[in-house]
C-alpha cells in the first residue's frame, strides 16, 4: 500500500471545505514495540496519534504539538506529541482493567488539553472535557471551541496500523464557490459511510473517489510521518541535576548506578558514579520540572 506512514490534504474545488488522511503504519508499530498496551488502551492510542498528526498538519508552526488525556479512571494518562515535521511520539497510562466502551468510561472523565509550543517560546493550549464517546467527539468540540471552524474526525487503529480522516469547513473566502451551501453538510453526510475497514485498508485516492465520486476533490502529494524520540542524554543529565546532588548521591549509595529510561521509547541511560561526580562539578540548575520529554 503507497500511502504508509504519509498524510495527504486534499481539497474540494467547488465550496470551501478541506480534508487530510494519514496512515499509521512503521510510526505506529515503532510505538506498540516498546510498551504492552491492553486492546482498548491500544486502540484510544493508535486514534490519539493519528489526531496529532493531523492536528499538526492543519497548523501552520515551528514547534510542538502535544495531545494529552488525564482522568482519574483506568486509562489515567495518554500523551501524543508531534513536531511541525510530523515526528510522533506517544504513550499510555493504565491500571487495573481497562474496559471497552465509551472515552469518559475508560477515563473516568477527566479532560483533553491540545498545547502547542513554539520554537520562539510561545505556547498556546486548548482544554475541553473527557465526556465524549471517543476522541473524535472530543476534538470536533475542541475545534468547536477553540477555532470555532467547522471540524469532523473518523479515526481507527489495530494492531498494525493507525489511521484517521479530517474534514474541516473553511471560510468562504479561503477558497472555493460561496453558491454551494450544501457543501459541508453533503460531504459530512457522505463521510458518514465510511467504514473502519475501508479507512484501514483503502488508498487513499481510492478511498476519496468511492466517498465522493460526484465531487471535484483535488489530492495533493503526501508528507512523510514517523515515529521519533526527542530523548538525549543531555536532557537525562538535566533531569539529574534538578533531583539535586544528594538525592542522586542516594541512588548510587543504594544501587551503585543510576538508570534512567526513557518511557517514550524504552531507551535506558546509565550513570555510575564517575559520571555523577561529573554533572555535579558545575552549578546545579534551580528547581523545574522533573520529567523527562
């Protein structure tokens, strides 16, 4: 299949509205290789990716994209970040049984926060409540929300892809003719048949001309997608030095080294005390936050 690991934006000529369609595939896999999800979890997971990187895509930015799910019930933590070059990374967080159902069973209610950081520092964040069936119904009353644009989501994964349609309602003057009221809501209606199966397994092209096949759709080239870790051992060792010196003194007189793994990407960094006496010859950093990203 040519559309691997690739997002696509495609537009419609006539009215304004906009659409983009990424799959999930090495990227994806790259993800369940690390971390043992139980099938629910794996399934929010792979739809929470292939959302991030299609929210990335819709943004025009140097930076950051970070999903974030938080809630008090089984699934308590997930997290998906994408850079501005569609570089993902996610994980999930989960205790007892998770059971299949809605997103506001498995979370326990909670909320979902879109932040994204700048490379000139700025931030920005979006956060609305966890009381949706899924995370399409939470990212359509996020853009509801917070672009007041139009926005509808069909997302899916399993065990060897993720995948995900967006289709968004542009203002008039972005383009298109402003005669076809009936755009959005006919194209709305139409996506509305599509199927998991045809969203996993479909190209793309293929996909588009069965969903509208009356419709003037222009599909432009695919941008890459992949799965990267941001994690270094500068950033470990800044991790270490806002512990502070006697905390980490403590470790290495316990264990004899420190190891530190990254929970993005399971890769382990290790510390021996001669490293240690290292990173404390210089001045310590003032206290921050002690997580790794």
């Amino acid at each position: 299949m040519k559309d691997r690991d690739t997002l696509h934006r495609f537009l419609f000529e006539k009215f304004p509205v906009r659409g983009k369609l990424v799959h999930l595939d090495a990227s994806w896999r790259a993800v369940l290789e690390r971390h043992d999800y139980p099938p629910a979890v794996r399934a929010v997971l792979g739809e929470a990716m292939a959302a991030t990187a299609m929210l990335a895509a819709t943004l025009k930015f140097d930076g950051r994209l970070t999903l974030q799910m938080q809630g008090a019930g089984p699934l308590n933590l997930l997290l998906v970040q994408c850079s501005s070059e569609l570089a993902l990374r996610g994980l999930a967080r989960w205790r007892e049984d998770v059971p299949e159902g809605s997103l506001a069973q498995m979370t326990g209610g909670g909320r979902l926060s879109v932040t994204i950081e700048m490379s000139d520092e700025r931030r920005y964040q979006g956060i609305v409540p966890l009381d949706g069936a899924g995370i399409a119904e939470c990212l359509q009353a996020y853009f509801a929300q917070s672009e007041q644009m139009p926005t509808r989501l069909w997302l899916t994964a399993d065990d060897q892809r993720a995948v995900g349609m967006m289709l968004q309602k542009l203002p008039a003057e972005h383009g298109g003719e402003e005669g076809d009221a009936d755009g959005w809501p006919r194209v709305s209606m139409l996506a509305e048949t599509l199927t998991d199966r045809e969203l996993l397994n479909l190209e793309d092209e293929t996909l588009l001309r069965r969903l509208f096949c009356e419709e003037d759709v222009r599909l432009f080239s695919g941008s890459p997608v992949s799965f990267r870790c941001s994690c270094t051992r500068d950033r470990v060792e800044t991790v270490l030095k806002m512990l502070g010196r006697e905390e980490v003194a403590g470790i290495i007189a316990e264990k004899g080294s420190v190891e530190v793994c990254c929970e993005f990407c399971n890769k382990p960094y290790s510390f021996d005390p001669i490293d240690v006496e290292r990173l404390f010859l210089h001045k310590e950093p003032g206290l921050g936050t002690r997580t790794l990203h």
